[in-house]
C-alpha cells in the first residue's frame, strides 16, 4: 500500500491537491485545476444580468465535484496514494464524496469542513497542525 497522503483542498470553483509522505503536514502541491464554469458564472454575475443562474451554477458544481472525484478515482487507481484527506466547504464536501466511489471513500480518514481554497500552502499546513 502507497504510504502517501493525498490531501485535497476545494471549493467550487477551484481543487488543489497535495501529498504528504504519511502522516506529516509536510505539504507537497501535486495539481491545482479550476472550475472554469464557475469563473464564467462568477464573471456574469458581476455584471448583474437579469437572468437567474442558481439552477446552473448548481449543476456546475456538481459537474466539478464529479471531475474531483473521477481524477482521485483514477490517482487511485494508479496507487498515487494510500490515504485521503477532503477539506471543503460542508456542501461541496458532500458532493465530492457522494460522486466518490466506495473503493476511494474508504481511503477518506479525515473530512473537513472548512474552506481553505484561497490559503497559502504555509497557511493550510499551519491549519492542519492544529487539528
């Protein structure tokens, strides 16, 4: 078994993801990819158009907690890591590990509740530590 934890850090609109060797905070940014939809809607928005787009931006988050849980199926599957760490946002957390797949969820031994997307790697270490 791949003794690395993988741990992921993500919102709706952006995952980044880490390793640590084992159980240390000795963070390690592995990917980092953005929900380019999200920034689009985020974009319209702003510029206060009339129409209502929380049905869509629902299923763009859902779409993008599809694509966070289909690429740690596959670091999975390619044995990238032996444990997993989710931090999200309590809603986006739920739908990634709802899209997860029995396999890969139980390689989850830490949920976290918390949104830590915008932090820096010194930031999110300094936060884990804590825990």
């Amino acid at each position: 078994m791949n003794d690395k934890t993988w741990i992921v850090v993500a919102d709706e609109g952006r995952a980044r993801v880490f390793q640590a060797p084992g159980l240390t905070r000795d963070l390690e940014e592995v990917d980092d990819f953005v929900n380019v939809a999200h920034s689009a809607t985020t974009l319209t928005e702003k510029q206060a158009v009339e129409f209502s787009g929380s049905e869509r931006t629902e299923k763009e988050r859902d779409k993008f907690a599809i694509q966070v849980a289909e690429y740690l199926e596959q670091a999975r599957l390619h044995q990238r890591f032996g444990r997993l760490r989710l931090i999200a946002e309590s809603k986006f957390l739920g739908m990634i590990l709802s899209s997860l797949s029995a396999q890969t969820r139980e390689l989850v031994f830490e949920k976290v509740s918390k949104d830590y997307s915008t932090l820096s790697i010194k930031e999110i270490q300094e936060h884990l530590q804590q825990r």
